[in-house]
C-alpha cells in the first residue's frame, strides 16, 4: 500500500476532504511548510480525521516539505511506496488510486533464471546426475540466479489540457514541457503535475536533489534519465478551482528557478559557441583545412565551458574531484566532436556554407551535451550509493 504525501501552504477545507476521502484506503501524511496559526484548524482537522501531520516552522517551499515527507517515508515506513498530491483539490482520490495502482504495476516481478540444465542419458558422464548404466534419467541440482533489477519508474499522473484551463497553466506547462523535451530528447504531456508515484528504492536519490520551491520538482524529471530512473504517464483528470487561484506558483519567481539551470548552460553554451564559432572561421581562412580548425576551436572553447559549467552552471559539479569531472567532460566533448565533424561534413557536402552548417550542428547537439552534463559530467554520487561502494570495498 502506498503512502500519499501532501505537501501544503496555507489549505483550505478541500485538503481536509481529500484526506478524509483517502484514509480508508491509504496512509496519509500531510506535511505543513509553515502555514501558521491561522490555519492552524485545517490541520488539526486532518490530524483528527488520522492523517500524520507534521510541519515546518517557517515556509521553505514545497521541494523542501516534498523532502521533508520522503525523509519520514524512508525512516518510518521503509519499503513503503509514495504518492505525491496537491492540497488544493486538483486530484480526485480515482486519480490518485489511478497512480498508485500504476506505481504498484511498474513494480518488478520476482523471477529466477535457470542457471543449470537436466542431464539424461546413458552416456552422461561422471557429477552429471545420472546414474552409471542406468539409462534412467536424474535431474542435476539447479541453480538460481536472481536478474538484474529492473529500472525503477516515476509514475506521472498527466493531464490533457481540455477544456476550462487557466491561460497561464496552459502556457507555461506548454513552454516547460517543449523546453524538457530539447534538454532530454523525451516529450512529457505535462511536466508540472503534483500527482506522481516513487518506488520505495528511489527515496534517497529523491532527497539528494536541489531545491527547495517548485524548481524541485522539475528537477526531478531533468534528472531521472540520468539516474536510470524511467519516467511511466497515466492520464488523470484536468481539474482547475476558481482559475486556480489557490496555487501559490509565482509565475516571475518560480519559472525563474525552475529555468535557471537551462538558462546558465545556454548562456555558457552560447559564449563557447561565439569563441568556438569566430575560431573556426579564422583558422578554417588561414590553413584550409576542416579537421583542423575544427579540433583547434573546439579546444579552447571546450576549456572555457568546463570552467564555466563546472564552476556556476551545475553547482553540484564543483563536488565531483577536477580530474573526474575533466575526464567525464572531455570525453563527452571527444563524442560531440566526432559528432560535430560528421555533421559538418555531411552538410558542407551537400552544399551548405561553413557557417550555417555549423550553427544547424551546434542546435542539434545543445540538448545532448545539457542532459549528459547534468546527469553524468557534473552529478556527485549520492550519499547512499558512496557508502554502500565503501562497505562493498
């Protein structure tokens, strides 16, 4: 059974019924952020009704009572799945009971592969299980091996977007799913929603990750592929209350955090392109020479954006050891340069300038170097997986 975590800022009454609805059927655990004393009453009512309730002194956000509530969930009910909801009445009990149903499905079977095989046969020789001359058949011990675990998934519940939607929910989900979709390559219907599942195993991957306001969550989805974590969408209901007047998003602030990791990488990209760019031209003038010019600009313009990204791009970069991370980096620029080169040459082949050739190039590559970058270049190893490759050594 999952437990279902809601995270919430100032709620009204409609936390209290979806709490009331849900308790039959699951654990709930509502995690205050700092409301304060005046709504103090909402929260002893889903207290009285049976939810854990546990809050925070002051508002941090809600990646951080999202984290708050995982920290419980690993603590004090391990093994335990979560569901995470809104408090503002967006998702029914059926939605929520839709996803953990899918988190429950996503759950990989127990198996057993066959390690041995029956030997028979009057010619079986000696430890194989036949008896010597008996022609008779004996099945020989079989062993069992256990497979490789199967990759764990984030269960999204996705809405479509019909019907009586608020302009600015419509958009930004628009912009952020467009804008997710050129970081990982993967087009999520709706990389916003409240209403997701986690397997047990990925709480502590979960509580590693930056941020603490909305940004967390989005972060999340960024970070997943990386981790080997799977991303599964169940289509839920599109409810909006009162034109969503509840949600405590700031569109200015928020969408600030949520894009800020992209907008530092395309500026630091965008500068190595410059410098990479005017290199090429120059050098491509002075030897005539392709190859050439390309690994020369490519250089120095890959120094430069190491620096940067390492430095203030990805601030979890600066907790990987330089040499790890130059080597992860320039590796990663030896792949975009075989790349680069082909793509180049494919499309000055086909009659296309230097220039716009290389600009079409640069584009088609950006989204490839972000999401590796992100998720292997600059990501430290969490705290769990470093302490279990110590007891191992």
């Amino acid at each position: 059974m999952s437990l279902v975590l809601i995270p919430a800022y100032e709620p009204d009454d409609r936390l209290v019924a979806l709490v009331t609805s849900l308790l039959p059927q699951y654990p709930v655990l509502v995690v205050d952020d700092g409301s304060g004393p005046d709504y103090a009453a909402v929260f002893s009512e889903c207290a009285r009704a049976g939810a854990r309730v546990v809050h925070h002194t002051h508002n941090r956000g809600k990646g951080a009572a999202l984290r708050t509530g995982f920290s419980i969930a690993e603590r004090d009910l391990a093994g335990e799945d979560v569901v995470t909801a809104d408090a503002d009445g967006q998702h029914t009990p059926a939605d929520i009971a839709r996803v953990a149903e899918a988190l429950e499905a996503a759950r990989p079977a127990p198996a057993l592969v066959a390690a041995g095989a029956v030997s028979a046969g009057p010619g079986a020789g000696p430890g194989s299980g036949s008896r010597a001359g008996s022609g008779t058949a004996v099945a020989s011990p079989v062993s069992f091996a256990s497979p490789a675990p199967a990759a764990p998934a984030i269960v999204l519940g996705v809405r479509s977007f019909t019907g009586p939607v608020p302009l600015r929910s419509r958009a930004g989900n628009a912009f952020t799913r467009r804008v997710f979709c050129l970081a990982t390559g993967r087009d999520v219907r709706d990389t916003q929603t409240g209403l997701r599942g986690f397997p047990a195993r990925v709480l502590p991957w979960l509580r590693s990750l930056p941020g603490d306001r909305f940004e967390y969550e989005f972060r999340m989805l960024l970070a997943a592929p990386g981790a080997g974590i799977d991303l599964v969408e169940v289509p839920i209901s599109t409810i909006y209350l009162d034109e969503n007047s509840s949600s405590h998003f700031r569109p200015l602030a928020d969408s600030a955090r949520i894009y800020a990791p992209l907008l530092r990488f395309s500026a630091s990209a965008l500068l190595a392109f410059l410098v990479d760019t005017v290199l090429l031209v120059v050098l491509q003038a002075v030897t005539g020479w392709l190859l050439l010019s390309i690994v020369l600009a490519r250089v120095a313009s890959s120094g430069m954006n190491f620096a940067i990204n390492r430095g203030l791009v990805f601030g979890a970069g600066r907790e990987v050891p330089l040499r790890t991370a130059a080597a992860r980096y320039f590796s990663l620029a030896a792949l975009l340069l075989t790349a680069s080169f082909g793509m180049l040459t494919a499309l000055t082949d086909a009659g296309f300038a230097t220039l716009p050739a290389k600009i079409v190039t640069d584009l088609t590559l950006f989204a490839v170097s972000f999401s590796v970058q992100r998720a292997v270049v600059f990501a430290p190893v969490p705290a769990t997986l470093r302490s279990r490759t110590h007891a191992r050594e």
